[in-house]
C-alpha cells in the first residue's frame, strides 16, 4: 500500500499568518510520519468571490471551486490549519468552503480530515476548531478524527526558520499527524 497524499489548507490571508507558519511546519513534519507527500494550497490563489446568490444564479459557480474540489479529491487526506477571527475560522476559509458547497456533486464525503488552529491568544483558536468541526462534518460529511491541535501564543511559538520551539507543541502536531495517517491507511484497507 502507497502511503497516502495529504493536502493542507491553511486558512488565512495575511502574510505572516501563524496558521500558514503552522501549515508549513506540518506539512514539513508529514512526510515523516505517515504520508508520502503533503501539499499546501493557497485559498487565495483561487480569487472567489464572496457568495452571492444572484451572482451563481447569474454565472454559476467560479471554476476555480472545481480546483479545490479536484485537489480535494487528489488526496487522500485533509489537513485545515485555521486562524481564529471572533470566535471563528476566517472569511476566506468559510467562504471557500461555502462556494465548494454549491457543486453538484459531493466528492468530500469519509474524506479522513484532522483540524488545527493557531491564535495569538491562550486557547489558540479553540473556538474557532468547534465551528470548522460543525461545519465540515455537517455539510460535507468528512470524517473528522477527534485529535485536533490549537497553538496558543502562537506569535511567540515559532523560531526564525518557522520551526515551533515547543517540544509539547511539536508531539501534539505529531500526534495529530500520526493518527491521521493511521485514519486514512484504515479506510484504504
């Protein structure tokens, strides 16, 4: 059995975001723990509109939402590194998600997923995790593992080279790796 292909959606715009910091050191950390490849994709990158109804009504849905599908599809696993804004994941996150919702077909369904989050604040974004867990098993019937990691502090938790500088940190990003790995070659049997 091939080890499986993970892709990692980091959910924020800003340049220096620690959710990006947090995808990357993730992605970096997956080969090494289970998976033969991670790919982080760039929401941004797809441009979309905020949704709008009329506007699918008038031109259908962009055909940059087929991308996220397709790279969706292409892997055997999901990774969503969010940040936290108001209790919540970010708009380009929900809203790229609220467009993948409108394709026809549903090709998310047992998708193996596991969330992290990262926030300046002391819960690291905690809120935020329960309303992506609602919200993508709700609508798109991913199957999302329990084990889910919130970096707290997260503007004091990376080095220099992006590297987290917290061991307990670092195992529960691992650990959150690990069991995701073991989820998705589960299923594949």
């Amino acid at each position: 059995m091939n080890a499986p292909q993970l892709l990692v959606l980091p959910g924020s715009l800003r340049q220096g975001s620690y959710a990006h910091a947090l995808a990357r050191h993730a992605a970096a950390r997956a080969t090494q723990l289970g998976f033969g490849a991670a790919t982080v994709f760039d929401l941004r990158a797809l441009q979309l509109p905020i949704y709008d109804g009329d506007l699918e009504a008038e031109q259908g849905v962009p055909a940059a939402v087929q991308q996220l599908q397709d790279a969706i599809q292409a892997h055997q696993a999901l990774l969503i590194v969010t940040p936290e804004y108001n209790s919540y994941p970010p708009p380009l996150l929900f809203n790229s998600l609220d467009w993948l919702s409108r394709l026809s077909e549903n090709r998310t369904a047992m998708k193996p997923t596991a969330l992290m989050s990262s926030s300046p604040g002391q819960y690291g974004g905690l809120r935020a995790l329960n309303q992506l867990r609602l919200f993508v098993q709700g609508n798109f019937q991913m199957l999302v593992q329990p084990q889910q990691f919130a970096l707290g502090r997260a503007d004091q938790a990376f080095d220099a080279q992006g590297q987290l500088q917290d061991a307990r940190a670092e195992k529960a990003v691992d650990g959150v790796l690990q069991a995701l790995a073991a989820l998705t070659n589960q299923l594949a049997r």
